[in-house]
C-alpha cells in the first residue's frame, strides 16, 4: 500500500534538463545540423607529457593522434585540424586518467540532498586528504538501493594545481574543453545534461548564441501555440456566447412587445367581458314588455313606463289597482312591486290611477319566461319608441293599452 505521507521528490532543474532533451529530439536532424555546429566528440586523455585525441560519434570510437604537450604538439594539432573539418565541428572533452583524478562513495543524509556540493566541501577534509580550497570536485548522485534515510553519492576531485597546469597546456594548443570528467567515471554524452564537470565555472566556455536562441525561440514558440490552444477555445466560446447573447436579447425584446400586445388584447377582453355581463344583468326592454303585456288583465291600461338603473315604472288606470301589486310579485321578472304615489280615482273612466315601481330580477337568476300568446280580446303594451329610459306616451285619449 502506498503511503501517503511521503514527500514527492520534484527536480525542477532534472525536468527542465528532461525537456529539453525531448524538445531536442524532435527537432529534425537537419534543423538541428543548421542550429548546432557541433557534431561528435574529441576526447582529450593526457597520458604523461602527451595528449590522446579520440573522435568519438554515435558511440564509435575513432584513435585520431598523439600530441605532446608542447609548441610541437600545437603545430600538430593545427595541421590535424586543418586536415580533418570533423575536428572543428566537434564538442571538446577533457578526460582526466587515475594519475590526475580519484573517486570516492560516499553515504550521506538525505536531508543534505538539496546541498550536496555545500555539505562535501565543508566536510571535504574528512573523506579525503584534500581541503576544499585545494582541489576541484563534483558530487553525482548514485542510483540504486541505499540505506533508509541515506543516499549514496559519487565524489570526484582533481588537484587544483593539476587542473590548471592541464587546462593551460590544452588552450594552448587552441583546445577550449566542454568539460572535464575522470575515465572511472565518464559522462554519457548522450545524456551530458545530467553529467558533472571538474572545470570551474571561470574556466568553461561560453556555449554559442546561436543554439541557445533557437532553442529559447522554439521553448517561447511551444509556450505560445499552448497559450494559443488553451485561448481559442475560449475565444471561440465568448463569441459564441456573444452572439448567443444577441439572438437571446432580440427575442427577449419581442417577447417583451407580444407580452404588451397580450395585456393590451386581454384588458381589451375584460371590458368586453364587464360589458357583456353588465347587458346581461337585466332582461331586454322587449322581455320586459313581453312580460308586462302577459300580466295585465285587458280592463288595464297603461299609460306611461320607463325602466332605469334596474328599476321599472309604469302608470296607467286599473279597476283594482292594489291588486297589480300581487300580479307583479308573482313574475319571475319583477319583485318588490309598489305604490309611488296614492292611487287616484279617474272620474270619467271611474278606474284607479296608479303609478307602480317593481325592480327587474337580474337575468343571471331568471329562468326562461314563455311569453302569452296573443289573442282578439286582449291588446299588448304598444311603446312608440324605447331606449335604455324606457318612454310610453299615452294615446290620442291619453291612454295606451
């Protein structure tokens, strides 16, 4: 079971150094020719008062001269590089032999991994004869099992006063070394990314600006069409959005204007709606006449009637007016039937004059009222003309039947 609570070992430097060898690789072999002037090595093994040079290229290796470590040597080397172009298009190594470099393990704390050079120097006199002011060293960690809470480092360390004699023979000779590393443990050149080096940093050469601009162009390419995969997307998303956003306002503005138009069509069928059924809340003048002309008897007459505001009055002459009240009562049209004014009596017809208001049931509670049929002997009320103030006028005697 995995456990969690361990710390992940993050190098950012050895991640950097990983991309930029795969970034390397896919650059074509071409482009990288252009690029790098460089290709192959020309390994550097002094041997005595002489200078070994072996061209190595894809890991085969090619003997090329012996040079002594003199004014000769430097004439040779001159011709030899004149000779052959391969010399000067390939990366320079210095490789000291067991006479100039040693090595040692060493079992460290793991919490000195983040400053390893720091820590050997201070305790460089204790792994070896050397204090640190007297050699140039570097510190490779070691794969591989180790001790729980250790790590195993490889120490290399050459005398100073060798190093310095070496590297002012060799630039002498017109050789500017990449680096310097010991035969017991050489650098892969394939992977010299993660390799070390004895040279110090005063002492090493300047690599060339031409690679490291392409190189800082390609790195500053990636990174933009990156940004630019992670930003179109997005882009085209906000547009979308946008024009979604326009439809969305257009229709939302005519949504708006039928909404309004929907108000406007449903006040128009409320008042509709309150002028029907304010019609509808009382019978038609010519149901109410209907009515009247069934209930009078034919020695009644009517000389006057007008209906407003749900009350309807009539006048005219009866022989028994106090019994007009019953008959209205007893309609399905009419309720609350009564007298106005006093009756009176007519002294040439010797009938009474009444003058009655009844109110008219609204037509909501009114059933269906079959109208009298008609007959010889009895004659309906016959209005001149009627509006909503219903007028009879009385005839050429003054009465109307």
């Amino acid at each position: 079971m995995p456990n969690l609570n361990s710390t992940i070992d993050l190098d950012i430097k050895k991640f950097f150094r990983w991309w930029l060898r795969e970034l390397d690789f896919l650059v074509p072999e071409k482009i990288r020719q252009l690029v790098n002037e460089k290709q192959g090595f020309i390994i550097v093994r002094p041997e005595g008062n002489q200078l070994a040079l072996t061209y190595m290229l894809n890991e085969q290796a090619e003997p090329l001269a012996i040079l002594e470590r003199n004014a000769s040597g430097a004439t040779q080397y001159k011709a030899l590089r004149a000779k052959d172009e391969r010399l000067a298009k390939a990366n320079l190594i210095l490789r000291l032999s067991g006479n100039e470099a040693i090595q040692k393990e060493l079992a460290l704390p793991v919490a000195v991994k983040e400053n390893l050079s720091q820590v050997v120097a201070y305790e460089l006199d204790r792994y070896t004869p050397f204090k640190a002011e007297q050699v140039y060293f570097a510190v490779k960690p070691l794969k591989g099992e180790h001790e729980p809470g250790q790590i195993r480092v490889m120490l290399v360390l050459t005398p100073k006063e060798t190093l310095d004699t070496l590297y002012e023979d060799v630039k002498a000779m017109g050789i500017a070394p990449l680096f310097v590393d010991y035969e017991a443990t050489p650098n892969d050149l394939e992977q010299r990314y993660d390799g070390y080096n004895l040279l110090p940093e005063s002492l090493r050469e300047k690599p060339a600006n031409a690679p490291r601009l392409v190189y800082t162009a390609l790195i500053a390419t990636i990174f933009l069409l990156l940004g630019t995969v992670l930003a179109l997307p997005v882009w085209f998303e906000y547009q979308t959005v946008n024009t979604v956003q326009k439809k969305i306002d257009a229709i939302e503005k005519d949504a708006k204007e039928v909404k309004a138009l929907q108000l406007e069509i449903d006040a128009i069928i409320n008042e509709t709606r309150l002028l029907i059924a304010e019609k509808n809340a009382a019978p038609t003048i010519v149901d109410m006449l209907n009515t009247l002309s069934a209930l009078m008897k034919d020695n009644t007459w009517l000389s006057y009637a007008q209906y407003s505001d749900g009350h309807l009055q009539i006048q005219g002459e009866s022989p028994a007016a106090s019994a007009l009240l019953g008959v209205l009562e007893d309609s399905k049209l009419f309720a609350n039937a009564r007298f106005v004014s006093p009756v009176t009596q007519d002294k040439i017809s010797g009938q009474e004059r009444f003058q009655i208001t009844v109110d008219v049931t609204p037509i909501a509670t009114l059933p269906s009222i079959p109208s009298k049929p008609p007959s010889a002997a009895s004659a309906p009320v016959r209005p001149a003309a009627y509006t909503p103030f219903m007028t009879i006028p009385g005839g050429a005697n003054g009465q109307a039947r």
